[in-house]
C-alpha cells in the first residue's frame, strides 16, 4: 500500500494532495510502467477519505495520461519517459487545481510541478498594495471619464511626464517628456525600434551574450542581422562588438545573466564606439535598477550622452507584471524618426491603466513601494548568501551578480554539468535554471560557462531555506563528488 502524507487544514483538497504525490513519484520513477495502483476502495479505506476523494484524484491522472484503467483489473502507471515528461508544460488542469488553492497571502511563484521553483523572472506579489491600488483605481474611474476616449499616441501626457521626473531624479537620465513613447511591454517598444533602424537601413546589431535573448527573436523577427557581443567581469567587451553594427543592446547596471556591474571606464569605451561613426547608437536595457542592497544605485549610462545612448525601463520588476507598461527614451534624431515611421500607432497600454500609474508615482506610492521591496529582497539576498555558503565551500563555486537584481548566478566548476545538475535537481522537486538558455540562438560557443541562476524573489524565507537545505542535503551536488572521488 502507497503511503502518503495529507494535511486536511492546508487548505488543499485532499483530492489534489493525493494526484500530486502520485504524480511526483511517477515522474520520478517511484511507480514504474504497468505498477499497479492500490484500488480506489481500499486506499480510501487506508487514508480514512471518502472513495469519491480517491475516484477524483485517479480520474485526474487519468485524464492527463500518467495512469490508465484495465476493465476489471484496476489502474496502471502509463508507459512514459519521466525525464521528458517533466520538460512538457504544465497541465492546464493541474495548473487550475493549483492556482485555485492559492491565496493573495501566498507568492504563486512555482509551479505545481516542484516544490521549490528558483526562478529568476519571477517576483513577490504578497506586498504588492492592492489596497492602494483599488482606491486609485476607482478614483480614475469616478473622476476621469474622459480616459475612454483615445489618447496619445506616444502615452499620456500625464504618465510621460511622471517618468520623466522618476527617472531624472532616480537614474540621473536626461530627457524631456515628448522624447517618451509608452508601450505594452518591452517586447512591443523593441518591434517599434527595429522598424525605425530598418528605415535608416541600419540593419546590423550586437547584443550580449549570454543576455536578454528575447531581444535577439524579436531583433531578428524583424529583418535585423544579430551578432553576439562577449563579456567580461565588466560587462560586453568594445572589441567584441560586430564593425557592421549600427547599435548594440547592453545592460550596464546590472548585466543580465551574469550580474557584471559596468564600471565607468567601460561605460565611457561603449560611448566612444558610439561617437567614432556617425549613427551609432547604444540600447540601455535598465530593467531591475531599482533593486541594488549594497553602495549606491549606479546611475543609469544615457546621462553620459543623452543623444547616444536609448534608454528602456519597466515597472515589471519594480510593480508587477501584468502592469504591462514599458517605456523607451530616444535621442531627439531618433525621436523625429520614429514620429515618421511609427508616430500613426495607437499607444498599446490602456489609459485608464496608465491614470492608475501616473496616481501611483505622483502620489509618492511608487517610491515607497520600491523602498518596502528592496527591503525585503535584501533580506532575501542574504539570507540566500548565507544559506548556500556550505555548497560554495564544499564545492568550491563562485557567485556572480549579488548585491543586486534577483537572482544570483553560481558558477559551477569544470566537473559539475549545468545540465546533469538541473536534472538531479529536477528529480527532488527543484526548479533551477541554467546559463545555456540565454546565450544568443545559433551563438553558443563551443565551451559555455557553466552556471546557474539562482533566483529568489518569487520565494519566502521559508521556502529558500527549506530549498536550499534540499540542495545542499541530498545528492544533487553530492552525486559530482563521487565521480570526483572516483
């Protein structure tokens, strides 16, 4: 008989505690092909649950192809292959089950998949003040009808210049509202931006690697040639930028995967490309400036050259993502073309969303719940340094990137594979993400560094202890040392 561990008072029905620990151990190997399953009757019987409890949890595993009935005979593991079935996407049925016993108090930060979800995207949306958030919104509601009439095409007036006192208070840039465009995202304000460089015929542009690919697709998508740039501890190296590129893609605050910093001097090589030729440019991506816990925020690069350098910012990290509001802030040239080429688009963001936001900044709401969330990712931060210190020490990593952002990235030695390591991970319940992934398609060298990125801001406390215990205690790093040891 299969032993399981139910917790009536969770809040998780009873039916849904039983499918996920059959699920697990399925995917695991626990329960291979053809194992039979206990019957609905005398598990029910074992668990002291109703017999509908147990029909309900087997009905859910057969409906997603783990289990199968024989008539007469009872229910039988499917034949699957467990390591390839992990890598599928979430069950949308599952995934239902699992956001239906979340509540606002709880981050939904993993997947039902695992127990402990390391992602570097993810954020906290427990302290996220909906409260506020409400009020602001009926207020924009009851007093400003007019905002269901078309607006800006750039954005509203209002919410561009909000940002533009933000930013020239918070990241020193230099700009004035009418260099502003809103849009729906960064994805959406890129597309805008490779239809301006294609009318410029400057077709040609390098990005970090490993970096935001994302980017890259929607670059290339576009009819843009993509070259990778290389890093270094500083950030994208001058001498690794393409002689065909009009433009290069950085991420200078804090380098996306690898957390590099980019030290003035750099800063000042980067803009020194950009002025020896005429239209050249620099993309400043400052996606999660907000959040550095040690020293001072590092000013953003298009301060040093405002007719160079492209700013982009989001309130993805620093709000939430379904907020869906980026913005972009182009040198005067480049705004004029853009009027050109995309003044006749329609503003992608809705305007009622975008009263809510300029009220959330103007009324100091914004700055405060920043300075609540850096707080508590500080906490976080260290509380995950302290945690991994027996791994590092005992395996002799190294840690890049902290101090700053959401996540940390450990680089693993030369006998540790980023692969095998996320699959030992995988097989007790641990998300973790690799470096692999975020070097440029068709780009990756021959010899990649190996790491990992660790994120932690869509976790507690709770949970990246018990997370990080589970990687230090069980033989996901352990299994390394004895095929050292041998």
């Amino acid at each position: 008989m299969l032993s399981f561990h139910l917790t009536p008072d969770s809040g998780t029905p009873l039916y849904n505690q039983i499918y996920e620990q059959i699920r697990t151990r399925i995917l695991q190997g626990e329960l291979p092909a053809s194992a039979k399953l206990p019957s609905t009757r005398s598990l029910a019987a074992n668990l002291g649950v109703s017999r509908n409890t147990i029909d309900t949890a087997y009905y859910q595993l057969q409906s997603e192809g783990y289990i199968d009935s024989a008539p007469k005979s009872g229910f039988y593991v499917c034949d699957i292959n467990p390591a390839d079935y992990r890598n599928q996407p979430e069950e949308p049925a599952a995934e239902a089950a699992a956001l239906s016993v979340r509540t606002p108090s709880v981050t939904a930060s993993h997947s039902p998949n695992f127990l402990y979800d390391f992602n570097p995207d993810h954020i906290d949306i427990s302290h996220f003040p909906f409260s506020v958030w409400r009020r602001l919104s009926r207020q924009v509601l009851t007093e400003e009808q007019s905002l269901f009439l078309l607006g800006d095409n750039n954005g509203d007036p209002s919410l561009r210049d909000a940002i533009c006192s933000y930013v020239r208070l918070s990241r020193q840039v230099s700009c004035k509202p009418d260099q502003i465009v809103i849009g729906a995202g960064v994805d959406y304000l890129l597309q805008m931006l490779s239809l301006v460089f294609r009318s410029l015929q400057m077709n040609h542009i390098t990005l970090e690697s490993p970096g935001y690919t994302q980017a890259a697709h929607i670059f290339h998508n576009n009819g843009l040639t993509i070259s990778p740039g290389t890093l270094d501890k500083n950030g994208l190296t001058t001498d690794s930028i393409s002689p065909s590129s009009s433009f290069v893609y950085v991420t200078p605050s804090h380098q996306f995967p690898m957390g590099a910093v980019m030290p003035y001097g750099r800063r000042l090589e980067l803009l020194g490309w950009a002025k020896s030729a005429p239209d050249r440019y620099i993309i400043e991506d400052d996606h999660d400036s907000e959040f550095r816990y040690r020293g001072k925020p590092i000013p953003a690069m298009q301060g040093m050259d405002s007719r160079r350098v492209i700013y982009i910012g989001t309130f993805s990290k620093a709000i939430a993502p379904a907020i869906r509001v980026g913005y972009m802030i182009l040198p005067p040239d480049l705004m004029k073309q853009y009027h050109l080429i995309c003044g006749h688009y329609s503003c992608t963001v809705s305007r009622v969303d975008q009263a809510i936001l300029t009220r959330f900044i103007r009324d100091g709401y914004f700055e405060k719940h920043v300075n609540r969330m850096r707080k508590l990712y500080r906490s976080k931060h260290d509380l995950v340094l302290d945690c991994l210190q027996p791994l590092i020490q005992k395996y002799h990593l190294k840690l890049q990137g902290e101090h700053a952002g959401m996540h940390v990235t450990i680089c693993l030695p030369d006998d540790i594979s980023e692969s095998k390591l996320i699959q030992n991970a995988r097989c007790h319940g641990i998300h973790l993400y690799g470096i692999r992934d975020h070097y440029l398609p068709d780009h990756i060298p021959d010899h990649p560094e190996e790491a990992i990125l660790l994120g932690y801001a869509g976790l507690n406390e709770d949970e990246i202890k018990k997370g990080i215990r589970q990687l230090t205690d069980t033989h996901i790093f352990s299994a390394f040392s004895l095929s050292r040891d041998i």
